[in-house]
C-alpha cells in the first residue's frame, strides 16, 4: 500500500486486529497502579493464568539472579522480584506480538521500543517524585513502558517513509516527527496509541500518557504532573542514546515542564547515572543477556 493512500481511518482500523489484553494483564496492572495493593493481590491474579505463571518462575530462575535453590513459589517468586519486574513480565508477556518485532517505519530492529520503554519507565518514576503527583509512582512506570505503543501499530504504513518524515522536520514542513507523521497519514503513534489503550479499558492516567506525552500542557490538569514526568523521561532516554529509530531526538522538550517538575541539573544528571544502573540490572533480568539490548 503507498502511503499517499493511507487514511487516518485505515490506520485506526488496524486497531480492530490487535489482540486484547489479557484479563489477567488487565488486573495485575490495575492492582500495580493502586497505591494500596499488595504482592499477594499481584499473587493471586498471577496464578490463575498458568502461562503467566511460568514467565515469572523461569524469570526468578534464570541466570539472572543465580539462586541456590529454585523457587516453586509463585508467592515467594513475586515477593523475591518487587513489583517493577512484575509489571515489565507482565507487559513483555502481554504485548510480545506488538513490541517483540521491528519498526521498520522508524527503521529500527527488534528490541527497541522494548528498551527504550523500559529505561522511560525508570527514568519517569523517579522524575515523579519532583512533582505534585508523587502518589503516581507506580503509574509512571507503567506509563513509561506504555507510552509508545503507539508506534507498533502505525510502523508499517510509514515503512519506505523515513526520509521524507526526517526531511520534513529538518527543513521546518514539521514542527517534529509527530507532526510529520500526521501530515502523512492523518494520525500520529501518540493518538493511536490512546486509541488502543481505550480498546483495552485501560485507566485515564495512562491513556492521558499515551495521548500527551509529546504534548503534555494538552492534558488533563488532573494527570498533567504525570504526563510531563514520562514526556522528560522519554526525552532523557533519546539523550541517553536510546530511542526508537530514526525518530529519536526528533520531538521538542515542552518548555513549561519546570512549572510541573522541580528538577534541578544536577538533580537530573544524578537520575540519569542512578536510571543507567538500575537500567542495565531490570534489562537482564527481564531479556537476559540479548533480548532488549539496543539495537
């Protein structure tokens, strides 16, 4: 299909392909993004799903954490893991047929979107806590992992495109890549994204993520603290050399973030250094010694 044909309607309409969550997903990342839960309510949603199960006992397991003795114990699994690794099995184990592949229109390979979400996630849960919206932690890691999703729907119809998308910012047509993808197709990663996680019943906080993380003074005042903490960390992430593809570094940082975020610079080089290590620990842990490595 060339591009000049590609509506915004045949874009959104891929939505209808894509798999639900499942529901076991669905309620460990509810329980996750309350701040009353608990590991055993993490428990006992895991161990109705027996695949889920399995991924998080090879997970506790493996190489990774090198323990004198196997662990049977989905409790004692969940407890050992702490609930960031939890939600990262849960969403690798969840949405492997959509972030498990190439972007080829962002002429990235396999393994990217994984890696940059992650390290987005940890920068963003950190970057929180300098907001008024501390009580969303949890969420901004989640958020931050979740931002893109967007991108492995609409990838497909901008492969062939990357130049033109590129170009287009650099000579002033676009403002950025996201403008440039919707003077290509209508649309945008970030509004099909927001789409799909409206398809999954997914919260309002991490739809407002989804929809605004490029454009965060567009979102609900409610949220806007952690909206504009995953828009910084996405942007400290593709500083950080880690980004999706061809797109990385290609956004503008919103300039009214320090009226929501009081962050100093030496504040943020500290995080960077201390999201690097934790970084490099939650990727082996989660892919082993290959998988989510950058690309």
């Amino acid at each position: 299909m060339s591009n000049l044909t590609v509506t915004r309607e045949q874009v959104l309409a891929e939505l209808n392909s894509v798999p639900m969550l499942p529901h076991s997903a669905s309620r460990v990342l509810e329980i996750s993004n309350d701040p009353d839960h608990s590991m055993a309510d993490i428990s006992r949603v895991a161990e109705t799903d027996a695949i889920l199960t399995a991924h998080i006992l090879k997970v506790v397991n493996s190489s990774a954490f090198s323990l004198s003795q196997r662990v049977d114990s989905l409790e004692r699994a969940i407890s050992y893991l702490g609930k960031n690794v939890i939600v990262g099995i849960v969403l690798s184990y969840s949405l492997s047929a959509l972030y498990d592949k190439p972007l080829e229109g962002y002429a990235s390979q396999k393994g990217a979107l994984w890696a940059h979400g992650l390290r987005t996630a940890l920068a963003s849960k950190e970057i929180v806590k300098f907001t008024s919206g501390k009580h969303y932690a949890n969420v901004a890691y989640t958020a931050g992992i979740l931002h893109d999703l967007g991108k492995s729907i609409i990838s497909k119809f901008m492969d062939g495109s990357v130049r033109e998308l590129i170009s287009s910012v650099e000579n002033g047509t676009a403002a950025d890549f996201l403008d440039a993808e919707r003077v290509l197709l209508g649309t945008d990663h970030c509004e099909v994204g927001a789409e799909l996680a409206k398809l999954w019943s997914l919260p309002d906080s991490l739809r407002e993520v989804i929809r605004y993380h490029h454009r965060p003074r567009l979102a609900d005042e409610t949220y806007r603290p952690l909206v504009y903490a995953v828009h910084l960390g996405d942007m400290i992430s593709m500083m950080g050399g880690l980004g999706t593809g061809a797109d990385s570094m290609n956004y503008q940082l919103d300039s009214t973030y320090p009226d929501y975020v009081d962050i100093s610079e030496d504040q943020l080089t500290e995080l960077w250094f201390a999201v690097e290590q934790e970084f490099n620990k939650t990727k082996s842990v989660l892919f082993g010694d290959e998988e989510g490595d950058e690309q």
